[in-house]
C-alpha cells in the first residue's frame, strides 16, 4: 500500500513547537510534555483538541482536515529527521520535520487511542522503501522532485505577485478616474472678458466719461442726475464727491497716481488679509 499510493491514519493533534536538535529521545520528550501542558490549558477553556487525518506515503507525512481534506501541513520524508513513540504514554508519537521556509526544527505531536506504535512504524516503513526507491534511480527520482517543489513554490510567489501587480494597477485606474472627474468642471470655465473684474463688472475709472453704451442687459443706464447750480457742502464745509463728474484735472498728480494704483489692483484681483484670490491660474487653463 505504501509503494503504491498512501496509509491514511487518524488522530488528535496536539499542535507543534520549535526544537533546537534534530533528533534525540530527550528532545522530543521535551516538546510532549510542553504541547500536553499547553493543552490542558486550553481544554480547561474548553477547547477540544483537533483531529486530523495522517496520509503517509514514501513521498512524505500530509496533515490533512478529516472532513474538508484541505492539507494543513506537509512534511516531505526527506526532512523528517527523528520519529518516536512515546513508552511511558502508549498514545503519544511524535516526529521531528525541518520546515521548508524557516529552516527550524519543528516537533510534531499526536495522540492516538489505537494506532500510536503503528503509525510509527509505518514512517519507518516509508523511510526504507522511499531508500531503495533512491538507490534504484540513482537519486534522480529526488533530484526531480526537488525541482517540481520548488518551481511549485516559485509558481505560487509568482501568483502573489501578480495579484498584487493587479491590484496596484487597479488603484491607479480609480485615482486616474478621480482625478478627470476632478478636473473637467474646471476645463468648462468660460474665460472672462478682460474688460470685466472677478464680479463681472466693468471696472470703474474716475476718469471716463459718461458713455452711453448700453449695459449688459440690453437696456439704458439710469441718466445720471445734474448737479445743482447751488453748491452743497457737508458737515465738515467740503464738497461732496461726485464721481460721475470729476476729471483728470481734479486731482493732484500724487492723488490721481494712488487711485490708477488702485484701479490697476482691483483688476489684477481681490485680497484678504493677505490672501490674493485670482482667477488667472484658471484662466490659463482654458
């Protein structure tokens, strides 16, 4: 049965734990009593132990779900250096395997009502037939096996790669999609008349005259009212000012130069405790 295919055994797995020998009865006695400790604790919070299903074959131990077969753990024979039956305890067996990935030496540990010196035996059994298969293929049948597990290992980071390569892409095709989403009320901005200022008004010079061009709704402006012949005077003796009727001429050089200065900053933009609010970076997107 062995040769052929594999023994299936079941048991109750007591869990595993890192060894720092290979081998030796005083080791795994050791990592029994540790696993047993560990799980009495857990059965008193009344947790039961596992039971597994062992597939032993001249290829390896397999660990396996009894009622799902999902492999749990698979030791390959050729990693397993030490594999002992527990005399003070007829149900403990245990063997050592070096983990693939770690390179540690994990002990393994099982309880078996019925079957604890058999199941023993038969890895001992898997061990020589799995050696005289070697020595009849003149250790190409190893050699090969090697290969396939590890282009099996170098298939499945290939497959996590590329899932994560897909998921990375994935992310920049949404962050992409955000950002057009983001921009195109931006690209349908209508450019301002550089005639107008940010409120969409035509800019106001104290030095233009009264036009009659109409406004921008189709009608007339208001006609502005004639000053008086009388001239009225507020409360501190000056004239009021009248800015539909003053010129050029009636300013200072000094004065008229402030209030271009001015003109030629509410143009350019609206500012706010330091803050210039502008429209031409917009623009210049347009």
């Amino acid at each position: 049965a062995l040769s052929k295919h594999y023994i299936p055994y079941n048991a109750k797995f007591l869990g595993s734990t890192e060894v720092e020998q290979p081998k030796g009865t005083e080791v795994v006695r050791d990592a029994v009593r540790k696993l047993k400790f560990a799980r009495h604790i857990k059965k008193s919070e009344g947790q039961k132990t596992p039971k597994v299903e062992l597939q032993i074959s001249i290829y390896g131990v397999k660990i396996l779900d009894p009622k799902t077969k999902e492999v749990q753990h698979n030791c390959q024979l050729h990693r397993i250096s030490f594999c002992a039956d527990d005399k003070t305890d007829k149900r403990i067996f245990t063997f050592i395997c070096k983990d693939s990935e770690s390179n540690k030496h994990l002990c393994y540990v099982f309880d078996s009502e019925k079957c604890a010196e058999e199941i023993t035996l038969t890895i001992g059994q898997a061990f020589d037939l799995a050696y005289r298969k070697f020595l009849e293929s003149g250790g190409k049948d190893v050699e090969t096996r090697k290969q396939i597990a590890g282009l099996q290992k170098r298939i499945q980071e290939l497959e996590t790669e590329n899932t994560e390569l897909k998921n990375k892409v994935q992310d920049l095709e949404n962050q992409l999609r955000i950002t057009k989403v983001h921009a195109s009320p931006a690209g349908s901005v209508t450019p301002k008349s550089p005639s107008t200022d940010i409120f969409d008004m035509v800019p106001f010079s104290p030095i233009s005259p009264q036009s009659s061009t109409p406004t921008r709704n189709g009608t007339q402006p208001p006609p502005v009212p004639s000053r008086s012949t009388e001239i009225k005077r507020d409360l501190f003796g000056a004239e009021p000012f009248d800015p539909f009727s003053c010129g050029a001429g009636d300013f200072p050089p000094d004065i008229q130069s402030k209030l271009d200065e001015m003109q030629e900053g509410f143009k350019m933009g609206l500012t706010l405790e330091g803050t210039v609010f502008c429209l031409d970076p917009l623009d210049s997107r347009c």
